[in-house]
C-alpha cells in the first residue's frame, strides 16, 4: 500500500488523490504486486486483465507528471566541468562485464531496482547514432560503422517485469515531485532542439484501452491537466 508519511511533500491536487485510489485499486483486482511478480507465466487473460491496469495508470501519471513540470521553475543549465583527461595504463572493462549477477527477492518490491519510464515522444528529426555520417581520416581507413544494436529480449509482459512497473508506478506516487523536476529538465533539455516535445507528449495516446471503471474520465481529466499546464505555459 502507499504510504502516508510523505504526504506533506507531495502536490496538493485531487488528481494525485485519484489515481492513488486507482492504483489501490488495481493491487485488489491483481492481489498485489508480489501476487504478480510470483508467477512463473501470466495466462492470457491474466496479462490482459495486467496491462489494463498497468498502462493506463502509467499514462495518468505521465500526464499528471507533465503538469506538475510544466509548474515547476525552469531548471538552470549546469555547465559541465572542464577537466583534463588523465592517462590510464589500464583498459577501461567493459560495463557489461563490470555487472553482477544479483538476485531479486520477490516477496520485497521495496528493495528492487526499478525506474520509472517517462517514455517521451522521439525526435523525428535525430538519426541513431550507427546512422550518423562517418568522419574519414584522409591518411587511415575509413572507420567502420558502429554495429547495430543487440537484439532485445521479448521481456516486456514478463511477470517480473510488469511487477517492476507497478512498483516504480508505486514509488512515484509516493512522491511524484522528484520526478516531475526530472521531466522539468528533460523538457528543458529538449524543448530548444524539438519544440513540439511538450505538444506530443500532451497527446500521446495511452498503450492500452483499459480503464478504471470507478473513475473512467480519470484519464481524459488528467489530458486536460497537462493540456492546461503546457497551454499557459506557451511552450510550441
């Protein structure tokens, strides 16, 4: 359950209230998310019955997310520190390699490592890096091309990772503003190279037609809310 004790620092919305509601909610309807987390497979319906709890609370909170960023004070753009490089006899190990194997106990989730995903709209206008143009060394070869990226495992709907969302969506809600002053400079970030960032991010749909049947305008209400914000904001 969510907890209380943070109360003070959190925004004083009845949106904020409501999809706390909504994600109490969702944790009777699935038992938890240790309930989910524990299954070696979800069954068809079951995922079905996940994600349409899953994806619309992760949408409401986007936009409720983008709001309250769109609020805050614009951030200062650090400078980055000038240093200069030092020398290293040593090969630098490779970060993969550097990653332990840990283990992840199930029946904690307030121990996992988790993150929430702002998922915000791409840059039609930026190309991958192993599409950019190669600068030739007119006395060496011609560098090759970066190679393409690794095949990413089909993990997206495992139990253990739809258990890791709803417990990032968990830590969110417990204190939503850290990660509205994470967005605030993403946007701030972006923002001066993408101008239609805050509009897309506005109306990007949901990735699921599930709802809450106890508060089924709680999206639309939340759309509005990140609508309103970035409308008084001025940001296009």
């Amino acid at each position: 359950m969510i907890s209380n004790t943070e109360a003070p620092q959190l925004p004083d919305d009845p949106l904020w209230t409501r999809v706390r509601a909504m994600f109490a909610r969702a944790m009777v309807a699935l038992g938890g998310i240790v309930a989910v987390a524990a299954h070696a497979t979800l069954p068809r319906k079951l995922r079905r019955q996940v994600i349409d709890w899953l994806c619309p609370l992760e949408h409401i909170v986007r936009k409720l997310l983008l709001a309250q960023a769109l609020r805050e004070p614009a951030p200062k753009a650090a400078k980055p520190a000038f240093t200069l490089p030092v020398a290293s006899t040593t090969l630098p190990t490779p970060q993969r390699a550097s990653k332990s194997v840990r283990s992840c106990d199930l029946t904690r989730p307030e121990s996992w490592t988790v993150r929430f995903s702002f998922s915000p709209p791409r840059d039609p206008r930026a190309v991958p890096e192993r599409l950019a143009p190669r600068i030739r060394d007119v006395w060496g070869p011609t560098p090759a091309p970066p190679p393409p990226p690794p095949v990413r495992a089909a993990t997206e709907h495992t139990p253990l990772h739809l258990a890791r969302r709803f417990e990032a969506l968990r830590r969110v809600l417990e204190n939503p503003l850290p990660h509205a002053q994470k967005l605030a400079r993403l946007i701030a970030r972006i923002a001066p190279r993408f101008p239609q960032f805050v509009q897309r991010y506005v109306f990007a749909p949901a990735r699921s037609n599930g709802y809450d049947p106890r508060d089924w305008l709680l999206g639309v209400d939340a759309m509005g809310a990140a609508f309103c914000a970035a409308a008084a904001c001025d940001t296009s």
